[in-house]
C-alpha cells in the first residue's frame, strides 16, 4: 500500500469531520483499560521484553498468511475502504498508516493485530453488511486499538489461547495460561469500549455507530429493527432478573474477548453524552506528547472511582448488592439469600429498612439459620 503524508491527504470524506491534532489516546480509553496501559509503558523494559517474545510469536506468519491469501486494501483494490483508512488516520493524526486486509469470512469481523507494526483485517461478512457511514466507524475503532497499541497484547492473547488449548492436557498446565488468557480477556472487553469511542470520533455520527453495533448482533435487516428498542434491550439485561442471573451473565462473559452488543451500545451512547467527549469535540484533549508525564497512580484512581460509580449506578443485582455491602446495609444473609431464591425484599433486623416488602408478605417456613449466608457467600465473593 502506497503511504501518503497528512499533507498531500487525498479523498477528504464526503463531509467535513473534526481532526484531533496530537490527540493521546488517553483521551477516548475507558479507565480500566487506560491504567492498565499507563502501568504497562511505565515498566522499565517492557519494550525489550516484548521485542524479544516476537521472535516466538507467529506473527511473521500471520504477515504472510494474509499478505499470501487475503486481499491488500489499496489505491487499486477496495479504493473506498483505503479511502476511510486514510481519513481515518489523518483525524486521530495516527502518522503511518498501517496495511489493511480483506479475508474472505462470512462472519462479520475485523481486529488489529502485530506486534512491531499493526496491520488492520476486515471480513467479506462485514463488509457486505456495512453501508460507508457504519464502515467508516469499523476502521475508526481498528486504528483506535492501532493508536493505543491494542496490537501487541491482542497478538499475544491470540498466542495464549492457541497455547492453553494444545496444553490442556498437561495438569495444571493449562490452569496457569487459561488464568493470564482470562485476566487479558477481561482487559480486552474494556479495550474494546475504548475502541468504540475511537471509531466515534472518526466516524463523528453516533447514529451510524449504533447501527453498525445492531447489525453485527442481527444481520442486514435494518428496517426490521430499532435503534431505541436495541438500547432498551440492554437496560433489560443491566437491570432484570436476580443474583442466579447476575452470575450466569459474568460465566456468559468470561470466554468472550467482546462485551455483549447491547451493552457495547449503550456504552458508547452514554460516553457521547458526557463532558468529556463535548471537551474532544471541542478542542480540548490530552495530547501525544504530554504521555511521558502521565501519572501511573492517578490512573489508577481514575480506574477505582469510575468502578466505584458503576457499583453504585449499577442496576444489576449482583452490583446493587455490592453496593448495599460497602454502605453497611444491615440483614446481609438475608437479603443475600432471597435475591438468589428469587423473592421480594426482606426486612431488616433492627434498622427497620426493607427492599419494598414486609415480614407478613413472606412465608414464615423454619429455615436454617445459616442458609443465607452459606449459600450466597461464593458467588457474591467471586
């Protein structure tokens, strides 16, 4: 693929869009992913480390596989996905614009990966379900990851699963990569929403990123389906059932490197509302050259405050509870014990609070003293 500089930028998109000169990608990353980030490039050698753990990955392998097998998006083949990969990185002032691939695969998809160089991949299925706006959002969200160096530890998530699988048999062996695989998964899922907010500053239409995200969950049936009523499916699995289902939504997710797309979108819908993305759009923006100084500690706490507001904003159950923990809420083993078995709120000992029902409204069956406690104390712990 020929590089062209910012300067001779040739194919500006149909609309005039806002570039972010300088732009840091900690202004988009979601804080969880940002601090891990922040750590990770402040540990002395962690370059050399991953330099040297190139020489075992397959990545000049993968290189050759799709350079070999895959469609090289360029001036002359896919112009119009070249175009968006040029404006894509002239918005986010990404300087080398990485090689892009078509693969053919139904499944709609696409990932940035490499450890030295990132180079974006794109599947046939995505790009036959997508109209330009939507595709636009796709790659702002690949140069995103490109941007805050996503590359690398995708690669090295994708080594890891290969490996965890062909030593499975091995005791023990597997217990050791599949806990790194799913500590790198749950980083992943988080980089994924930084991601998002990326593919929103390049693409700059929030209804085409919800559009992409809702086909991607159900196919190219646009006129069967509804932005609001997707959005509303999240709220749903945010805030219904009891803590039976708040467990077997993390057990869902743990094996996934993606967050669910419902929740991918109102993520992303939330974020446009904030002042933080009005300050983006308006100019005012951490810069790429400011990154040497970032503290590692404050990153941290930006992480710890924003899952100490998700706990307590929180509508799912299992977070509500939490939340009710950490406030000293009283009848604990109680509470904990009719949330899993399904029955409304309980009275609380002396303090008289009640989660909307009274003592005569439940049935008064013995029970063993240490039922609640006992059974809810795993899977509230974990």
């Amino acid at each position: 693929m020929t590089e062209r500089s910012h300067e001779s930028h040739e194919n500006v998109p149909s609309r005039q869009r806002r570039r972010f000169a300088g732009i840091s990608s900690r202004a988009y990353e979601h804080p969880a992913d940002r601090s891990a980030l922040v750590a990770l490039r402040k540990l002395t050698g962690f370059d050399t480390v991953f330099k040297t753990l190139s020489g075992l990955l397959p990545e000049r392998s993968l290189r050759l596989l799709f350079l070999s097998d895959s469609v090289r998006v360029s001036d002359a083949q896919f112009a119009h996905l070249n175009d968006m990969l040029r404006d894509a990185c002239y918005i986010l002032d990404l300087e080398k614009v990485p090689p892009m691939y078509v693969n053919q695969d139904p499944q709609p998809n696409a990932m940035c990966i490499g450890l030295d160089e990132p180079i974006i991949v794109v599947t046939t299925g995505l790009v036959e379900l997508l109209d330009e706006e939507e595709m636009r959002a796709v790659i702002g969200h690949e140069v995103g990851h490109a941007l805050s160096g996503h590359a690398v530890y995708r690669t090295i998530l994708l080594f890891l699963t290969n490996i965890a699988l062909k030593v499975a048999w091995i005791p023990l062996g597997n217990v050791a990569i599949m806990a790194i695989v799913t500590a790198l998964r749950e980083w992943f899922r988080k980089s994924e929403l930084s991601a998002d907010r990326a593919g929103l500053l390049v693409g700059q239409d929030l209804q085409a990123s919800m559009r992409g995200l809702m086909k991607i969950a159900g196919g190219n049936h646009l006129h069967e389906m509804n932005v609001d009523a997707f959005l509303a499916q999240a709220d749903e699995y945010e805030k219904g059932g009891d803590l039976r289902d708040s467990v077997l939504k993390i057990l869902n997710l743990l094996p996934r490197s993606h967050p669910f797309t419902t929740v991918r979108a109102a993520e992303l819908k939330k974020w446009s509302e904030t002042r933080d993305y009005q300050r983006i759009m308006d100019g005012h923006y951490p810069r790429r050259d400011e990154d040497k100084d970032t503290s590692v500690t404050d990153s941290f706490r930006e992480s710890a405050a924003h899952y100490a507001d998700t706990v307590r904003s929180s509508k799912d159950p299992l977070m509500k509870l939490v939340g009710d923990i950490a406030g000293g809420a009283g009848d604990l083993g109680g509470k904990l014990r009719d949330k899993f078995t399904g029955q409304g709120g309980s009275s609380t000992g002396k303090g008289g609070a009640t989660d909307g029902s009274t003592d005569s409204a439940r049935p008064q069956e013995p029970r063993d003293p240490e039922e609640g406690p006992g059974s809810g104390s795993g899977p509230a712990g974990s």
